[in-house]
C-alpha cells in the first residue's frame, strides 16, 4: 500500500516523471495520493498539469444493470486491437467496506487487467477526503498526463452527481436498455440534454425496435443542433454494434474539433472543475471551523423548531465564521 510519507521519500518530482513517461505503477500511486487528499498528490498534479489535454476523453453513463462495464470492456478490446492505449476510471457505489476497489462485477474489465496498455481505477461513491467530484477529476487529469490515448469515466447512475463527474468528459455516452422503465424514466427526466452519443445496449430484446423510436421521438422535440444525436444498437456481450461505437466517437470528437466546440467544452468543464473544488474546500472549512460550536448547534435547533427560517442561519452561520460577512 502506498503512503504519503513513502512519496515524499521518492520525491514528487521523480514521482511526475515516471507518471508522464506512463509508469503504470507511478500512476497508481499518484491517483491515490489525490484520492486521500494528500498534499503531495496536489503537489503533483500542479507539475504534470501542463503535460495534460491531449487524450481523447469519453464519459459513459446510464442506470445501472444497463451493461456500461461490460460495453467499455468490448470497446477497449476494438481500441487496444488498433494499438491504442486506454485508461479506465469507474465511479463505484459500493459499499464502505470494499470501496470499490475491487470493481465490483466488471469482469468484462477484468480481462485487460494485465494488459500493459490499459490501466483501470475504481473510485468508490463513499465521501472520500476531498470530495468525490473533486477526487475523480483530478484521477481523470493523471490519467491523461500518463500518456493514454483514451481516457473512459464510467459512473453509475444518472443523478446530479454523475452528471458532475461525466461533465469531464469531452464526448458524453448515455447507455440504456429496451424494456427498462427506468430508462423510459431516465429520457422523461431530462437526461437527454446530457448525452453526444445514445447506446441501446443488449439490443437482442424483443423491445428494442419500440425504445429506439421513443427516443427518436423525445430527441425530435428537443433543439436542432450541427450535432444530430445518434441512436446506436450494441449487443456487447457478443461485440456487436462496437465497431461502429468507435467510429461515431472518433466522428463526433472530429466534429467538435473542427467546429471549435471542443477548445469551448473544456474551457467549460475546467472552469466548472475549478468553482466545483473551491465549493468543496470552502464547504469543508466551514464545517471545521465550525465543528463543536455550540451557537451553530442552537441555530440549527431554532430551524427545526421553525423558529428561524434556513436562510437567516445561513446568514448568521457565514457572519460567525467571518465576522466581515454580511447577511
């Protein structure tokens, strides 16, 4: 197991260089020194930053049981046949005890765990020091300074927090599966803004002519845009439908490059990163300078007995914590 003090010994810098010449094991270390909040992770990050932008990054999401590992799993097969190297990071919601480091079922992933061209993290969903976001993003970053062609988020779920993370990515995967209420539901909720691609996964159902009209039909009644949201069929299990996977993201990356909307995305999601770990950082702050005050805990009372609203404990909480601050 890898600890801080062990990277300190190593030095960051020597620790970077290995990482950017794509030292799998120098990548290891350096995603876990940012996933426990180590200053010497953040110390890291700031050296390879500038190393960072060049792989093609590709956010899958969906609700769970839909087949995203193992449709990532084919996919990394079709990449790593044409030489490419791949770096996979799933956003696990496992329980506490395993924290997601086993990766849970992905047994399709299993099968490149001794490929030296694919490295693959899991990031359990448990509130880690740092923030999840925060944590993930940064993981994505090493990831890409690494050297990997093609860098996959996996998240489970497509609430507000998957939406964050995925935000990373500069080509958004949204994988579904016919006769699935809870996709019917996902496309009602307004996930369809989220995604580039659209994957109707394990499409030997007898449902899936019916759900790939229903999403042809809510996608029409959404903008027109240079981007006309494709409706693929996988059936990953057996790689069908993967080939063409790969190619609609190597034709949509294409797309927003030479439109100029990729340079756009990334100033996006790196100025979302930034406020997203500011946010966090301040939020915790708060609560450690405010851990044990019992004023806090009384005005807390006070909004549970509905004798003060929670916008005026806000207010009276900030102006404890910095004097300066107004209501």
């Amino acid at each position: 197991m890898t600890t801080a003090e062990d990277s300190r010994e190593e030095g960051p810098s020597s620790l970077a260089q290995r990482l950017l010449a794509g030292d799998r094991r120098a990548l290891a270390r350096a995603i876990t020194l940012v996933e426990n909040d180590d200053p010497a992770g953040w110390e890291l990050v700031r050296e390879v930053y500038p190393s960072t932008g060049r792989a093609a990054v590709v956010g899958f999401t969906g609700p769970p049981g839909v087949g995203k590992s193992t449709l990532m799993g084919a996919l990394v097969s079709h990449e790593r046949a044409l030489g490419r190297s791949v770096a996979v990071l799933s956003i696990d919601p496992s329980s506490p005890f395993t924290r997601g480091a086993l990766l849970g079922d992905r047994i399709r992933l299993a099968d490149h765990f001794l490929d030296p061209g694919v490295f693959i993290r899991s990031m359990a969903n448990r509130g880690a020091l740092g923030g999840l976001s925060e944590a993930a993003l940064q993981a994505a970053l090493l990831m890409d300074a690494a050297g990997r062609d093609l860098v996959l988020l996996e998240t489970v779920g497509v609430g507000q927090a998957e939406v964050d993370i995925i935000d990373h990515a500069d080509t958004v995967v949204l994988v579904l599966m016919p006769g699935s209420g809870d996709s019917i539901q996902a496309l009602k909720a307004g996930v369809m803004e989220i995604p580039d691609v659209i994957v109707v996964n394990k499409s030997d159902h007898p449902m899936t002519d019916t759900m790939v009209r229903e999403i042809r039909a809510v996608l029409a009644l959404g903008p027109r845009a240079d981007w006309q949201v494709p409706v693929l069929r996988t059936e990953a299990l057996r790689g069908e439908g993967i080939a063409e996977l790969a190619q609609t993201l190597a034709s949509h990356r294409a797309e927003i490059e030479a439109q100029g909307t990729l340079a756009e995305r990334r100033r996006r999601n790196l100025l979302n990163e930034v406020m997203a770990i500011a946010t966090q950082r301040l939020r915790r702050g708060l609560e450690d300078a405010l851990r044990g005050d019992e004023g806090v805990r009384e005005l807390l009372d006070a909004v549970v007995a509905r004798r003060l609203d929670p916008a005026s404990a806000a207010a009276e909480i900030l102006a404890r914590a910095d004097p300066g601050h107004g209501p």
